[in-house]
C-alpha cells in the first residue's frame, strides 16, 4: 500500500475506529434481543429498538418489507436497485452500507488487523471478522429467514442461499464434472460427485 493510499483510508475511518486500529481492546458487542441486529455503538442499539415498535410503518412496493423509520426503507430499497453509494477510496470496492464499508476499509490498514474476529456469537463458538457475517449467522439460532422465493416461497437465511436456489427453478448448473457430461446447482454436489471418480480410481488402481 501507498503512503497516499494509506492516508486515505485511515482518513475515512471515524474516530473511534482509529482508536480500535490502534489497539487490541475487544470492543463490546451489544446485541438485539428481538432480531439478529448486532453493534459495537450502545447509542445505535436505542436507534435501532424503535424499529420494533409498530406503529408508523414504512412499506417496500416490490416486497413484504417493512421498517418503522424511512431511511430503513431507503437503504432497504437498494436490495432492489442495485444501488452501492459507498465505494472504497482505495480499491474501489463499492457497499449499500456505510458500516460495511468500514469494515472493509479494515483490510487495507495493519496485515495483523485482518485476522481479529471480534464478533463473537453468545449462542455458539461462532466467530468472524466482520458484522455482516454475524447478523447472518444469528438468523440460523433463530430460524430467521428473510429472503423469500418468488416461485415455490421457499425462505433462505442468506441471499446468496436464495440465488443458489434459484437456480432449481431455472434449471441452470454451473458447476461442471471435468472427468465426465455431469453438471450441478451447487459446488458442494460437483465436490461429492467428483469423489466417486477419485474412489473409482482407486479401485482401479487395487485391481491392476
């Protein structure tokens, strides 16, 4: 990393962020009890309980989303247009999410600094680096199933899992057998299908 490009991106960062670069204190973890929301802010958690509260409701027009404050919906919104306004200064990587972004903007300060997973799960060993992957993995204790499919209404925990879905419907395979005309939806089926070419190999091999 460049001395400029170094500057930029321990620029962006706020205050307490740098505080955090330079030093090794786990910061604290304030989770919601109603929904996998997690921060390190106490402040944002005040924030965020009122969305809870029904009244006022902010309704999505393409979906069953709804939120009780409007720039919840806005930034809900881009889910649906695709929209990432917060790009990365230095690599150009873009997010839908401020707090994303910081994360990210992580990886280009101290090498020592990207191997702190300093989210931790408070139902299982579970740790990771980032908060995008906690809130998403505190939907599986809580059965949380936010994306829905628009064909069969089968409901995943994670987008990526729906898009993965998706393709049962479309009858698209991406994942193709190099030994043989195979295709599958997911690369884990590709994994144990190519497994039984290796053990026939083996086979092979005792029998000569």
């Amino acid at each position: 990393m460049t001395i400029n490009e170094q500057t930029k991106s321990e620029s962006f960062l706020c205050k307490q962020e740098v505080q955090y670069h330079h030093s090794e204190q786990k910061p604290l973890t304030v989770r919601c009890t109603v929904c996998p929301y997690i921060t390190t802010h106490t402040r944002y958690i005040n924030r965020h309980m009122k969305s809870h509260v029904p009244k006022n409701r902010f309704k999505c027009n393409v979906c069953d989303y709804d939120c009780a404050e409007k720039h919840y919906l806005k930034r809900h919104m881009m889910t649906h247009s695709g929209e990432k306004p917060f790009p990365c200064q230095v690599c150009g990587f873009k997010f839908r999410q401020r707090g994303h972004l910081k994360d990210h903007m992580r990886t280009h300060l101290i090498p020592s600094d990207r191997t702190i997973k300093r989210y931790e799960c408070h139902d299982c060993d579970f740790k990771t680096k980032w908060r995008a992957s906690m809130i998403a993995h505190s939907r599986i204790h809580k059965d949380i199933r936010p994306f829905t499919c628009t064909v069969c209404q089968h409901k995943s925990i994670r987008k990526c899992d729906l898009k993965k879905h998706m393709l049962t419907h479309i009858k698209q395979r991406p994942y193709h057998c190099i030994y043989c005309n195979y295709k599958a939806y997911r690369n884990y089926h590709l994994k144990i299908h190519i497994l039984s070419h290796e053990r026939k190999k083996l086979r092979d091999l005792k029998n000569i």
